[in-house]
C-alpha cells in the first residue's frame, strides 16, 4: 500500500532539522529562511546535552577557522603594503603621482580600488597607473552616474566613456541613471557625460597603493590594514 505524504512546510521542515540537532545558521541555509526566522521557529524545540555538545564544538572551529582565515588575510594586506613601500623607493613619478591622487580622491576600502570622477582626463591618467601597476583590462571595472534629458541616451554616453578610457565595452557595468527633482530639471546640468566610476576588486593592488602612500608621505595609518 502506498501513502502519499504531501511535502512538509518550510516550518516543520525547520522544525525537523533542529529536533536532528542541526545550528540555526544550518536550519536557515537549507530552509531558506533568515537566521532570526528559524530561531523563532525552533526556539521551543530542546535539545540533547549530546546535541549541545556537538553544537558548542562545531562553533568553537568555525570560531577558530575564522581567527585563521582573518589573520591570513591581515597578512596579505600587510605582504601587499610591503610591495607598495619597495616600489614607491623607486621613486617612479607616475606612481607617486597615482598614488596620491588615490589617496586624495579614492575610497579607502580594504579589499577593492574605487576611483570616481567627471573629468575623462584625470580618469585616463589613473587608468595609465593602473596599467602601471599591471592590473589589466579584464580586472578593472566601469560604471557610469548620470542624470539624463541633456540630449543623450545611456547608452551614447556610456559609448564615450569607454571611447575616452579606451577600456573594451567588456570592463562597463550597470549605470546609476538619477531621477532629477521638478526644480533641478529647469537648469542646465553641466555634466552631461555624469560621472565614471572605475573599480578593481583586488586587496594586492589597493594595499599596495595604500603602502607605497605611507612611504612616500612618511606616515602610518594602521586601520588600512586592520
């Protein structure tokens, strides 16, 4: 004789996992539900001194795996800060150069370079640093910010950047396309091209830049590798 059993809800489903003994961080993954969610769900469900047990291990090596992973990432940042204070004693006027416009105009992130601006001329200088620095095409990223109605499409305007940076139509992300007020819209928007955005996601090449602006500048500051 068959039973046809219908499928459980996402909340018995969560239900029947902790009763398995298994974390929330584990219950909400598979269910597909906010860690907060299955904490309410389950939060009446006991569990085993056995079950606790395995519980309290498995947290104390995922606490321990992270202390690892953090400390080996703290170390490549501080690998890539070196790199960047040997090559600043080389004293390469374009890099110098690079370096304390981004220091000056980019974020300040711990893994990622972003550097935003409106004039195509000082964007292709920093494009010439990053090449520089040998990050290639396929590595950097390009956005635009606009507001349109100055006569131009998205599409036209995105053309130009990629025209004036030379960067292939592969490096173009998706556009900030910004809603203009009822007042703004009746004057004259003088960046009709918006503003470019260039992003590399690399911790080697941001850090880098970082060290080499402390060596050139003679400073310290610590929370960039923190």
């Amino acid at each position: 004789m068959f039973v046809l059993r219908y499928p459980l809800s996402r909340r018995e489903r969560a239900r029947e996992l902790r009763r398995e003994g298994r974390s929330l961080t584990a219950i909400a993954r598979e269910v597909g539900i906010a860690k907060s969610t299955a904490s309410l769900w389950v939060c009446d469900i006991p569990l085993t001194a056995e079950q606790r047990g395995r519980l309290y291990a498995l947290s104390d090596r995922q606490r321990a795996g992270n202390v690892a992973r953090s400390r080996l990432a703290r170390e490549a940042r501080i690998d890539a800060q070196e790199l960047g204070r040997m090559i600043a004693r080389i004293d390469e006027p374009l890099h110098q150069a690079g370096c304390m416009l981004y220091w000056a105009e980019g974020a300040k992130s711990r893994n990622s370079l972003a550097f935003v601006n409106s004039d195509d001329e000082m964007m292709r200088f920093f494009l010439r640093f990053l090449w520089l620095l040998d990050v290639p095409d396929e590595r950097i990223r390009l956005s635009v910010n606009v507001h349109l109605g100055n006569g131009l499409t998205l599409e036209e305007i995105e053309a130009w950047w990629l025209e004036r940076l030379d960067l292939p139509r592969s490096c173009l992300r998706k556009a900030t396309v910004n809603q203009a007020s009822s007042a703004s819209k009746r004057l004259r928007k003088p960046l009709v091209y918006g503003t470019a955005r260039i992003t590399v996601n690399s911790t080697r090449v941001v850090q880098s830049i970082y060290g080499a602006i402390q060596e050139y500048a003679g400073i310290e500051r610590p929370e960039w590798v923190a």
